[in-house]
C-alpha cells in the first residue's frame, strides 16, 4: 500500500518518525474520532433534524473525499467485474448504510455510552457468524467473551434504564443499535476476501460511494429536499461528523494497522466505549454510574478475549531419527 497522505504530512515531526509511537497515537486518534460520534449525533438532534436527514448530509460531506480516493485509486487498476458490483454493493448496503442508519435511529433513544457499548459487540457477533455460518469451533475463550460481554451489556442497560425510565424507549433504542452491531458484523465478515482483492482504500472507498447513493435514494424517495435545510449547527456537526469521526478515522485506522498490525490496533481500539463515555459526560451531561462503568470494563474484556487469535495448534513432533556415532 502507498503512504499514505496523512502520515507524509507529519513526517516533519520528529515524534512521527518513530513508527511504533506513529501508530499508536493513529489508532488512538481513530477510536476518539469514531467515538466521537454519537456525540455529534445527539447534540445534532435538539435541532430536530430527522436520523435520516443527518446521515445524509454526513455522506454529502464526506463522499467527495471517497470518490476522489476511489477515482484515483481505480486509475491503474484492473476493472470490476459485475461479481465484484455486486459483493460491493450488497456490502455498502450493511456496512455504512444499514448500519449507520439504524445506528443513528438508536440514538434518539439511548445514552451514547449504550450505544458505543452495543456497537463494540460486533467481535462477539462475527465469532458467533464464524461458529453457526462456517462451522468454527467453540472454545471455553469464546464462552466466557459473550458471557462477560453481555454481562456488560445488562449492566449498561439497567444504567440507561434507570437514568431514562423508560423501558420501551431503551429495549427500542438497544434493538436498534444491536441491529447496526449485526450489519457491522457481516460487513467484515464479508469483506476480507474483497479486500484481499481491491485493497483497503480502493474497497472501503468504493463501498462508501454505494452507500452514498443508497442514503441519498432513501432520503429522495421519502423526504422533501428542503429537509436538507438545517440550522447552522446541524450542518457544522454534519461536517465535523464527516471529517473527524469517518474520513480521518479511516486513514488513521488503515495506518495504525500498517504501523501495528491488527491485533495491537483492535486492543488500543478498546479505549473506545471509555472514550465515548467520557465525551457523552462532559458534553451531554450523561451521568456516570457504578453499573455503567463495570458494563464497561466487562465489555472490554469480553470483546478483548473474542478478538485474540487462537493460539496455533502445535505441529506434531517429528519421529526421531537414530543418531550416528
């Protein structure tokens, strides 16, 4: 893979020449930036803008940035074959579309330390689409990462629970967020092969601008144009959303994994629901609590242990062969 812009930019730092301290502060930088937003999202809503509305003025900020890279990204390479469209856009359609939206539904019901929570279960979701869709096997590790998870899981919704008072509002805004986990989850599942084959930046370049038209062709076909017209703050959170919590987090992530591999990426990733909870306290006002914050390490810990490679089987041991003397 090229260099990419983002890392050339700051090789004049001396910090930055160092690629260890490179990618951590890149995967650190991209969980804030991805962290960041449901915050966007929830201080977006006072406005009374609609999930859908949002969602597409944050792809009209940030689908010129993903066509471009997709254009130049494209130039050289060989072209699609109609197999390919079509893996492309079923997985657009999951990964930033589906998701993004039932995600931004979620939202208007639940804190967004829940949301974050329920969306870091997406490790948890893919291993159980591993064990039921290709037959993985399922290891005592396995049982205790979706135990501790949804442990988590409980306590963060007893917090929400108690803090909104309203069950049906909170099952509705879980059920949602759980929805967009799922989307998510199939999404990696089956993008590794497409990957393989476009490369990182081409592939999730191209998958954006599917999902670009797919929200546009929504929002077309069931609301007016004027819902696009949004106070000055909706849209200056719409653009914040674009730039600092998808188009940079995606460079940051793709660099930090270059610069760490991916299991090192995913475990500093962790900070993420933390960091969410943190954002959500100091500028939202979400209250903290007891139950909230051992939801958290519990979720941590379980995605922690649903991450880590298995340990390779030990090779048998070759039959020993008579020494001469």
């Amino acid at each position: 893979m090229a260099t990419l812009p983002i890392l050339s930019a700051f090789d004049w730092i001396p910090v930055f020449r160092d690629s260890e301290i490179t990618g951590f502060w890149f995967a650190i930088l991209a969980a804030l930036g991805f962290s960041a937003k449901a915050i966007f999202v929830k201080l977006a809503y006072p406005y009374g803008v609609s999930p859908l509305a949002l969602l597409a003025l944050r792809m009209a900020f940030a689908a010129p940035v993903f066509a471009f890279i997709a254009l130049r990204a494209s130039r050289n390479a060989a072209p699609l074959k109609v197999g390919d469209w079509v893996a492309l856009t079923l997985l657009g359609l999951l990964g930033y579309y589906g998701a993004s939206l039932l995600d931004f539904m979620g939202l208007q019901y639940i804190s967004a330390g829940l949301e974050r929570l329920i969306l870091f279960t997406y490790p948890t979701l893919t291993l159980l689409i591993a064990v039921f869709v290709f037959n993985r096997s399922f290891s005592a590790r396995d049982f205790a990462a979706l135990g501790l998870t949804w442990l988590g899981i409980a306590l963060a919704f007893a917090h929400d629970l108690q803090l909104r008072g309203d069950l049906t509002a909170v099952v509705l805004g879980g059920a949602l967020v759980f929805g967009s986990a799922v989307c998510y989850a199939l999404y990696l599942t089956g993008c590794g092969e497409m990957v393989l084959r476009l490369g990182s930046r081409r592939f999730t370049a191209l998958a954006m601008c599917v999902s670009t038209v797919a929200t546009f062709a929504h929002f077309g076909a069931t609301s007016p144009l004027q819902d696009l017209v949004q106070p000055m703050p909706v849209l200056a959170l719409a653009a914040a959303m674009a730039v600092f919590s998808t188009v940079l987090p995606v460079f940051m992530l793709s660099a930090a994994i270059r610069e760490l591999g991916a299991t090192r990426t995913a475990m500093l990733g962790s900070v993420g629901p933390i960091i969410t909870i943190c954002l959500g306290a100091v500028f939202l006002d979400e209250p903290l609590s007891a139950a909230q914050l051992a939801g958290t390490v519990l979720v941590v810990l379980g995605v922690s242990f649903a991450s880590k490679p298995a340990a390779p089987k030990p090779a048998p041991l070759a039959p020993l062969k008579r020494l001469r003397v």
